[in-house]
C-alpha cells in the first residue's frame, strides 16, 4: 500500500531531464534532521523546504500556568475546569496562578487580578474567558510563551465567526505567542498512566471525543504520552504537533482525527519530517465524499476531486489512512510496538482448515503475501501435524496438536522460516482448553523471536481469561477483535517500513532557481487567459516536451503548402484562446491526403467557428501520429495543496474512465513511476494484444517536466491539459498532440 517502485535512468534519460532542471533520484534513507540553513530554504515557487519542528515542550510540561477566568464558586462550569487544570499542575510539577479580576483566592490558592500582576513569566496560559481576543495582548506583554483557548462561536458556526477567528490568528502572529483553539478542550490535560512501558502513541484530534477510544487503549496495556486536541487551529495546528510528535524518542507512532487541513504544505513538510524519523502517521481524515468546487475547463481539472488529492499527499509522504476509529488505533497501536519486520510474509496459523482459508483469502486480496513454504518445512510440520491436513500456508494444525507440546513445536516451526515476518493466528471463537492453550503458546513464543505474531480473537464476549489476560497482559503479542482491522495494520505495518527503508525527502532535491525553460514560458503567458492550443503547444516545446510537426496557417493555400512540409496525412485542428474541447464542435479533421481534402477541410473548420462565434488564431496543420498509448498528463491547483500533477489514461474516453493518479510537486523519479502503477490500466502501458510495449521512460520524463513547469509557473498557471499525449512504442518517445493551458 505504501511502497514505492524506484526505476533505473538510462544515461540518455538523466541527460534530458537534467537539462530541463530536473535532477534524477535514487532511494536513500536519510534521517538527519534538517541544518539551520536548510530551514529558511526557499523552492523555485518561493516555498518553504523546510518547517522548523516547534519547541512544544513547555507545553505539554510547563513549569508555570496562569489560569485566566478561574472560579471555585459552585455551579460554574470554569470551576470543574480550573479543578482538573490545578490537579494536572500539580502531576506535571507546575506552579498554577488563577487570574480573576473579583476574586483574592481560588480553591485555597492566591488569585491574582490580571494577567499583568502575575508573580512570574509564565510558560503556559489557560484562557476561561468568552472573547480570548482582548487578552491575547496582554499575554504579549508578560511573555507567555503559549495560550489555550476553550471558547466556542469562531469559524465553526460561519463567516462571522471565521472573521473573529481571523482577528484572532492576526492577534496571536503580532503577539509572538502560540495558540491552541478556540474550540478546543480539556484532552491535552488528561491523566496519562505512567505505569506502562514501551513506544507509546501521540493524539492529535480536532475533535476530543473522536479521540476516545484511543485514550482507552491505557487499559489494554498500550501507553499514550501527548493529546493534542487542536479544535480550530487558529494557529498551533495539526501539522505543527507532527513535527513536534516525530522528534520525541518516546513516541512510536501518532495518530491523528483530521477534520479538515489547515495549510497543505505545512502538512507535507510536517509528514517528511515524520517519515524522515520513521515515526509512522496514522489518520482518521473525515471527507472523502467531498468533490470540490472547481469547475474546470481541463480533463485534468475533472479527474482530481478535493479528497483525492489529499489521499495521494498522504500517501506520498507516507501517511497511513484508515477509515474508522477502530481501524486508527488497531494500527497506531500495532504500529507503535511491533519491531522492523524481518521478512514480508505472513503464514496464517490456525486450529480450523475453513477459518485460515477465509483470512488467507482476504489477505491476499488485500495485498499481504503469503509465500508458500517450502517442502522441507511442510515436511517438519507434518511430524506434528496430520499428513491430510495442508500446511503450506495457511497452516492448518486440526486442532488436536495445540492442546499439547506440540503446538509450540508448530508455532516455532513456523517462525524459523526465513520468508516469515509476521504470523497470524485466527482464533474465531473460545474452546478451552485449546484456545487457551493455543494463545499461551502464542504469547510464549512471542518473547523468544523477533517477529510479529498476531491474534485475532473472535469471540464477541471478550471477559474470557485467554483474551483479557494471557492476550491483552502481552507486550509482544498483537491482538484484534476482526479479521479487517488485523489486515489493515498488518498491512500498514509492513508497508510503513518498506516505505520508510527507501524515503528520501523531495524537498532536498527540489529546484531552488528558475530554469531556462522558465523564462522562454514567462513571454507566453497571458494572465487570466486561456492559450490557444498553438501557444500552449509552445509552453510545452519551451519545457522539452515533444509536440507534432505542424504550422499554424491563415488561409486554404498555406494550409496545402504546410501539409507538403508537415507531411501526409495531416490532421488540421482549429486554434483560438477560447477553444477547450475542438471534437465537440467539430474542429478537427483527421486523416487528410490530398491538397483538395486540405482547402475543403479549412474552409468547413473556418465556417464552423464563424457559426459558433469563436475567434481563431488560425488552423494547425499538424503531423498524424497514430500509433501509441493515449495518456493525459496536467496541472491543476488545489486550495490546499496548490499545483498538482495527475497522470491518466486519455484520449476521448478520459472523463469516463476516470482512471488516474495524482501527486503534489515536489516529486522524484519514483514517485512518477509509482503514479503509473497505480492506473487501472498500466498494462495498456505494457502492450495488450499484440501491441508493443509503450515507451514508458518518456512517459516519466514528462511528468517530470510538467511537474518543473507547475513548479515554475506557481499560481501563474491555473490549469494544463495535454491530452492526448501519445505514448509510442518503447525507444520512440511520447508526443503531446493536443494541449490547453490557462493563466491565472
């Protein structure tokens, strides 16, 4: 689900796309964090390589915190608030000042008038107040290094309370201070247990109580250290917690509820930071129904709805997206304590020949490989096991092996096999002594190895004494309540490291200086316009991206001189700035041979646009290429993101297929391989039916190149569409025959 495919560049191809700027990468794991220097480094577009991972320490252990609003009286809701924020003072050793304009004590403790009569700086300042705006000001001026804001009414309840909350974020950025909220709530000060061992999983929710089920986890064994509850993120947002989160040596995985991004390249650079540690992300990101507001001109514009573009962000940079509450803390959990796989299989092991066929049959289908094992390990299996029963994976033991010392022998066995990283163990239902028998073994052999074993307990009870001890009492061993959750995690699990073992971040190769390419495109831009297809084609000859022979004439007889230099057949295609879809109207004529198929065919495409009012620039005669996989490769921008690259199937059928995938510059080689991989319809790319294997390195070159020109051109460019781009057979290069391009 995560890997990447990494290619190899012959020398003629790196040659190429080094000259257009673009620099060839291979896959080297780095995990240095970033120099001072590499901080405040700028890409070509004039953004940010690098985010510094925000000091976050005073806040979640503050050695000072001023209650801002804190009452003792009783029936008031700030006094069940200031009693829970005096009891975490007090267990992260903090000295806690209430701040109440009528009151001289609270709960016993001195209260002081104002923020400015406070006895010290301090770290951290909790604000019980309706309207935080007035007293952002005055945090400023004492030096309180972070605020929380509890209040409600902002951008959650629509443009009035976005324009507040607007006021806010301005109020915070003067202030130098830092916010969490408004619209957030008690969760960063909940009683975290501090008796459990191991990795633990950091919280990030924009909504607490979508967080609870993973805070429950304490009481199945599995530690939390942080909850970061960000509500609205005015300032402190998601992104800047995943930075702090990925640099903690306690945490071992963080997982986040994401209601909506606040700042899409923060996102990114936060998530490179993570992979580069390799602290695996996992998220729960509501709006995956949402299709975005864009009306775009382009097939490309059509194909990438908002949450397609963030699924492929978050694939890109290593996030692991889930769908359920369940699902996000089964794999963070998992994630969090299991060690490096050693090896990518996965046997299933159990005591029913009909329960391992199932979960074999949704893992592979999921994805998992189950190697089959070989003969001399069947052989050993056998000595335990009944020669009638399969034991080439999944392992099927009968169920009369585990309820003696056989059944270690098994699991054992099992492990040994190189080919084996993780062993999976369905028990559907509860059958002591064998159940019983068989999860102690389990958890036995799981202190002896370093490989994964999980478990999926089954039984819809859960009071019994093999799950909720010898299961749940396992550091080592990973046990789930479904057969999908295992799966999911597993995969993620195995995934995260592969992706991991390669990840190189885009950001260190990403170009800092415009191209000579950039400023042959400058001359032709036209801002807030659409180019005609001639110009558009010639934005793409300015990024070395091949185009048909062709001319743009202005009357029937230049048309038949061109075709005698273009070559026959020709195709002819009417060319205007307003011309988004030419088939639709009947502006090309395909196939044409003779001199007189030329004049009639100008003087119908020059009627047609008279009748349809759309202004020309004149008629392309263009070289006839036939032969090729029909691709789109474009540019759109996203509200978040800003310019994305989608590569797809295309040609007339594009918007019916629908069959592309996206990613957001800046990108290396392998990631434009993997965009391949993804299509439903990569083996048209391989050759189908006797067709040719296509030239898929130029494919790759030019989704190289048009990345360099999305990240060029920035904001300048709106939308590219080159569709077709014909894709040749192997060694004859890829041609855009057709082209819109619009300017913002």
């Amino acid at each position: 689900m995560l890997g990447s495919t990494h290619g190899t560049l012959t020398t003629d191809f790196r040659a190429r796309v080094e000259a257009c700027g673009e620099t060839p990468r291979t896959a080297v794991h780095s995990t240095a964090a970033p120099s001072a220097e590499d901080t405040v480094a700028l890409d070509v577009s004039g953004r940010p390589l690098h985010a510094d991972a925000p000091d976050l320490d005073r806040f979640f252990r503050p050695e000072s915190v001023a209650v801002i609003g804190a009452s003792d009286a009783d029936g008031r809701p700030n006094t069940g608030i200031t009693r829970q924020l005096i009891a975490w003072a007090e267990r992260v050793g903090a000295r806690l000042h209430p701040v109440h304009p009528t009151r001289t004590t609270v709960f016993g403790l001195p209260c002081h008038a104002s923020v400015a009569d406070l006895p010290e700086q301090v770290d951290l300042a909790v604000l019980l107040v309706a309207d935080p705006l007035p007293v952002i000001e005055e945090l400023a001026e004492a030096k309180v290094k972070f605020a929380v804001a509890f209040a409600s009414g902002f951008a959650e309840t629509g443009d009035e309370g976005a324009a507040a909350q607007a006021r806010l974020g301005a109020a915070v950025r003067r202030s130098g201070l830092r916010l969490l909220g408004p619209n957030t709530n008690l969760n960063a000060f909940e009683k975290f247990r501090d008796d459990l061992d191991g990795p633990a999983i950091a919280l990030i929710t924009q909504s607490g109580h979508q967080g609870r089920p993973l805070y429950t986890l304490q009481e199945l064994g599995i530690r939390l250290s942080h909850w970061a509850p960000t509500g609205n993120e005015a300032d402190l947002e998601t992104s800047d917690f995943i930075s702090y989160f990925a640099e903690q040596p306690e945490v071992g995985a963080i997982a986040c509820y994401v209601e909506g991004l606040k700042d899409g390249r923060q996102f990114l650079l936060a998530a490179d930071r993570a992979a580069r540690n390799g602290v695996p992300v996992v998220a729960v990101k509501v709006g995956r129904t949402e299709t975005g507001a864009r009306m775009a001109a382009s097939h490309t514009g059509k194909l990438t709805g908002a949450d397609t573009v963030v699924d492929a962000a978050m694939r890109q940079f290593g996030v692991i997206r889930v769908d359920g509450l369940d699902e996000l803390q089964d794999t963070a959990a998992l994630l969090a304590r299991a060690r490096k796989p050693l090896a990518d299989g996965v046997v299933v092991y159990s005591i029913s020949g009909g329960t391992g066929a199932h979960f074999s049959d949704l893992a592979t289908e999921a994805g998992l490989s189950l190697p089959t094992l070989t003969q001399a390990k069947q052989d050993e299996l056998h000595q335990w096991i009944p020669e009638y029963l399969g034991v080439s994976n999944p392992v099927d033991n009968g169920g009369h092996p585990v309820g003696d010392w056989r059944g270690r022998k098994i699991i054992d066995a099992i492990l040994a096999d190189p080919s084996v990283g993780v062993l999976i163990c369905p028990i559907t239902g509860p059958f002591p002594p064998m159940s019983d028998k068989l999860a102690q073994d389990l958890v036995d052999a799981a202190e002896q190895t370093d490989k994964l074993i999980c478990v999926i307990w089954g039984s819809p009870v859960g009071t019994e004494e093999a799950y909720r001890t010898t299961l749940l009492g396992s550091s080592r061993v990973a046990t789930f309540r479904t057969f999908g959750n295992c799966i999911t995690a597993v995969r993620a699990y195995l995934g995260h490291h592969r992706f991991t073992a390669a990840y190189r971040s885009p950001f260190e190769d990403a170009p800092r200086t415009p191209s000579p390419s950039f400023r042959k495109a400058q001359a032709l831009m036209r801002p807030g316009q659409q180019l005609s297809e001639h110009s558009a084609k010639q934005l793409l000859r300015a990024y070395g991206i091949r185009v048909p022979r062709e001319q743009l004439v202005t009357s029937a007889a230049a048309a038949v001189r061109a075709a005698g230099l273009v070559g026959y057949p020709v195709v002819m295609k009417a060319s205007g700035p307003q011309l988004a879809h030419k088939t639709e109207l009947g502006l090309v004529k395909v196939g044409l041979t003779s001199a007189s198929q030329i004049r009639d065919a100008y003087r119908e495409l020059t009627d047609i646009a008279r009748y349809e009012n759309v202004p020309l620039d004149g008629i392309l005669v263009c070289q006839m290429v036939e032969r090729g996989v029909e691709m789109v490769v474009g540019v759109t921008q996203d509200d978040l993101f800003g310019p994305t690259v989608t590569v797809g199937l295309g040609g007339v059928l594009v918007e019916i297929l629908h069959d592309a995938a996206v990613r957001v510059p800046p990108f290396g080689e392998d990631q434009a391989r993997a965009m391949l991989t993804e299509l439903r319809g990569h083996a048209l790319l391989e050759g189908v039916r006797g067709a040719p294997p296509a030239d898929v390195d130029a494919l790759v070159e030019v989704i190289l190149r048009v990345q360099r020109m999305a990240l060029e051109l920035g904001d300048e460019l709106s939308e590219l569409d080159i569709n077709p781009l014909m894709v040749l057979p192997r060694g004859q290069g890829a041609v855009a025959l057709d082209a819109l391009a619009i300017c913002r």
